[in-house]
C-alpha cells in the first residue's frame, strides 16, 4: 500500500516541493469546498520516523519506478499524511468514489468512472493493510484506513461511512472503528456480496 502512494505522490506534478503541496492542497480542495491545513507537528513526526518508507522509495529508485528526487517526493507523502480532516470529510470523499466520481453535494466529476472501480477495488483488496482479508470477509465493504484512526468506507452507487477512534490494533486499524463497522455490516445488511443487500445499486 505504501510503495504505492509513494509511486503515485511521485506522479504529482512541480518544480518545487511548495508547488507539488498546493498541487494536493487544491485537490483536497475540490473535495472539501475548503482548503485543508497540514499538521506541522505530524509533518515533522512523519519526517523523523518514515524510515521504512524511505527504504521503499529507494527500493523503487533502484528499480526505475520513482524519479531522482526522492526526498522531496518522501517529504510531499509525509505531507499528504498529515492533512487536517474531520469524520464528515472523509465520508464526502468516499461517498465521491462510491458515486462513480461524481460529488454529492456538487455533482462535479471528481475523477471517472473507470478509475474509482479501480480505487474501490484496491480498496477492498487492501485498504485495511494485513487485516484487508478478514475485513472483506467479515464487513465486506471497499474501505481505507489511516494510523490516525480513520477509516472510510465505501458502498458503491449508495454512500460512504467514516468514523474515527484513535487506538490503533497490530494492523495499524482503528480497534473501535472495525467493531462499528461489523456491527452496522451485519445488522444493515452492508455486506457487497450480499444476495440480499438492500443498498446494492441505491444512489
């Protein structure tokens, strides 16, 4: 999951680390109807512990995959996880993706259809990190978590959930937040592979 966040904040276009930040800050932007802040403490957090995450980037220098300025790309991922965001922005932003791109609220085409079946897909493949398997076993719905507590889930043409619990399990997943979503997949029928799902095909 990292390796491909890292690849993919690579992709982010500017000739400054300033310019690539305002570049994710309007994006968030189109989303929110705000512009969102970023955390300095976090930032400097993520700097000062993203060891692992820079093993992995050099990994993919070596391989061709990222281009000669890793630690700038590095810094701008540090970034983007240490953007300021409430429950009700992530339940917009998912319910964005589980809209085949389109906003709820604004009814602009955040990205196309094609590309949020992919995000949904790796979502539910591996959003949850390790516990991805057993997640989609037992709750069944695209989701992505954060180490911040977060997890946003997506139930294609329906809506999005988000909650928020900062304790975190050995997975990186919020403890509460797993248990909420369990309970709301079981007793509403949220499973996507439900042959009796109410909410398959709701907009």
């Amino acid at each position: 999951v990292n390796a491909g966040a890292i690849a993919i904040t690579d992709l982010v276009a500017g000739s400054t680390l300033d310019e690539r930040v305002e570049q994710v800050r309007t994006m968030y932007e189109r989303y929110l109807g705000r512009r969102p802040e970023i955390d300095p403490e976090v930032w400097a957090s993520e700097r000062a512990t993203g060891n692992r995450n820079r093993a992995i980037a050099y990994l993919m220098l070596s391989r061709g995959i990222l281009r000669d300025r890793v630690e700038e790309t590095l810094d701008l991922y540090f970034g983007q996880c240490s953007v300021l965001v409430t429950a009700d922005d992530l339940a917009t932003i998912g319910a964005t993706i589980a809209n085949h791109g389109v906003h709820p609220r604004t009814g602009e085409q955040m990205v196309p259809g094609q590309v949020t079946r992919d995000m949904l897909t790796v979502a539910l493949t591996c959003g949850m990190y390790d516990y991805a398997g057993e997640w989609a076993y037992s709750v069944g719905i695209p989701a992505k978590s954060g180490v911040g507590g977060g997890i946003v889930g997506m139930l294609p043409g329906a809506g999005a959930i988000a909650v928020y619990s900062p304790r975190l399990d050995d997975h990186g997943n919020s403890v509460r937040g797993i248990r909420v979503f369990e309970e709301l997949s079981r007793e509403f029928d949220m499973h996507l592979f439900d042959p009796d799902s109410p909410w398959r095909g709701r907009v």
